[in-house]
C-alpha cells in the first residue's frame, strides 16, 4: 500500500447513556473536549473531536447517550440529535460497557445506518474483575450484529485506544483533511466555556442537582491571552438556585474556580469567569426555551 494514501471521515460515536463515550472521545483526541460526569445524559450536544495524522485524519462526534426510558422536549431533542448525527458519517463507533449488552444496547442495533461499517468498542474492561470472563463475553457480543471489528478498550486508561484509531482509521475513505491541522474540535470556544462549567455542576452537586440545569454565556471577551467570560447558570426552580450557590457562596465559588482551571488549560491562557444563578421555570419541557438556551 503507498505511503501516500491519506484517509479522512467522520465516525460518530455512539452508545446508551453512561457507557464512556465522551471520555473515549477525550481519550483519543488526547485533549479533554467533551464533559463528563457519572451521570446519564452529561453529554447534550454534538461535538466533534479532530485527530489529525500525517497519513488520516478522524473526525470523531461524540453524541448523547440515545435516552429509552424518558420522554419530555429536552430527552426528544436529545435523541434527534444522535439521529441526525448518523445521516452524514462514514463509520459507526458503537460503544457498550464490558460485560452488559442489555436491552438498552440492544435497542440501537437498528437505529444504525445500513451499509456503514460498525466498529463496536467494549469499554471499560479495567472493570471486570474476572478476566477470563471477557473471551466469552465477547463472544457472545459477536452475534449480537455483524460488526466490522470488536475491540475491547478502558477509555480511563487508554488500554487499546491507539489499536482502535488504527482500526478505525483503515475504514475510512481516501480523502483530504477536513480541517486544518491545528484544529482540535469544531466547537467554538464560547460554547466549550458552557459546556466546562456545566460539567462541574454535575460532578460538585451529583445527584443532588435536578437534570434541568444548564448554562448559557452572557459575554466572552479576548485581550490578548485573557478571556473574560461571563455565564449563568439556568435552573428551574428557586430551590434548585440555593443548591448551586451554597452557603455563603461557596458552591458557586467552587464551582467556578474548578472550571477556570480546566479553561485555562484548555486555552493556554488566564480566563477571568463570572458565574451567576437565574431561574427559568420549565426550561427543559419547553421547546422555545431551549432554542432560547442554544439547543437546536
């Protein structure tokens, strides 16, 4: 094969909830570009993640976790997005978590779009406390579809994700890059600045913290290597706004303090970030305050 040959496409990620695709995506980028947390649905938007190599580029976007149990706008909205996703790509990268291939998973299966091949990445195998159960694990898994490729993986710990780029890359078409070289994401910085402060509202307020949380950028300013951003954070009920701003303040000012830290590697500069708390009742269930709040 001539050295030549420069393979370029777009693989979407795809999988139930909580199965570790964002940090997959993170992890084979090799920058933290999608959020992520231990609860479903972290992930809302499609996001892209670049890998670029000097013989193949690999677009990879990760989606939301495809939601089967709840309804409501938000859930909706979130599942066209994965849908939409899979109309312009050119391999499916499914992922599940070692060792369940339940209903859930079972459930996207048909979904997939016909005549694209369908790597399946079994993750989280630093998990399984019984090694010697994985063989037949992922034998089983084999019968499920007809997949192009198993490749067990731990996202966490980078086991086997250089062997599945180099699996995915290979089913790829020949073609240029996509984006430049220097492009790591297709995502504007004021959009990964919201994405950034969400994510720690989730992992500093858990389960405590209601789904319909969200965060909108009110002003995103650059002097120089200084970013000035202020953000709200948007949530549904009066209580909800107590909960994130802590006593005396203290919730909020961690919160902030964990994104900026995070933004600040990911721009290679210092980020002044201004966070407030407004409350916007039943912003998840509405379909004018989500496109209001970003979500298309």
């Amino acid at each position: 094969m001539s050295s030549n040959i420069h393979r370029s496409g777009t693989i979407a990620i795809v999988g139930r909830p909580n199965v570790g695709k964002s940090t997959l995506l993170n992890r084979l980028v090799g920058m933290k570009l999608s959020i992520t947390s231990n609860r479903p649905q972290t992930t809302r938007h499609r996001i892209a993640g670049i890998l670029t190599r000097p013989d193949a580029q690999l677009v990879f976007v990760d989606t939301p976790g495809f939601q089967t149990a709840h309804g409501g706008a938000l859930n909706k909205l979130l599942n066209r997005t994965v849908a939409d996703t899979l109309g312009g790509i050119d391999v499916v990268l499914l992922v599940i978590e070692a060792p369940r291939f339940g209903p859930a998973d079972k459930k996207l299966l048909p979904l997939l779009p016909a005549g694209l091949p369908v790597v399946l990445a079994v993750n989280k195998i630093d998990r399984v406390k019984d090694k010697s159960a994985l063989l037949p694990f992922l034998e089983a898994v084999s019968r499920e579809s007809r997949f192009t490729e198993i490749v067990p993986v731990s996202a966490a710990k980078g086991t086997q994700v250089a062997r599945l780029a180099d699996v995915l890359k290979e089913l790829l078409p020949i073609a240029p890059a996509l984006y430049g070289e220097d492009e790591l994401t297709d995502r504007p910085e004021r959009f990964l600045a919201a994405e950034f402060v969400r994510e720690k509202l989730f992992r500093l307020l858990g389960e405590e913290l209601p789904y319909a949380a969200t965060v909108t950028i009110e002003k995103f300013e650059e002097e120089g290597q200084l970013r000035r951003i202020h953000a709200a954070i948007v949530v549904d009920k009066p209580a909800h706004k107590a909960m994130v701003i802590g006593k005396g303040g203290q919730k909020l000012k961690q919160i902030g303090t964990e994104a900026r830290i995070d933004l600040e590697k990911l721009f290679g500069g210092k980020v002044y970030l201004e966070l407030w708390v407004k409350v916007k009742s039943g912003w998840a269930d509405s379909q004018k305050a989500l496109k209001s709040l970003g979500y298309e």
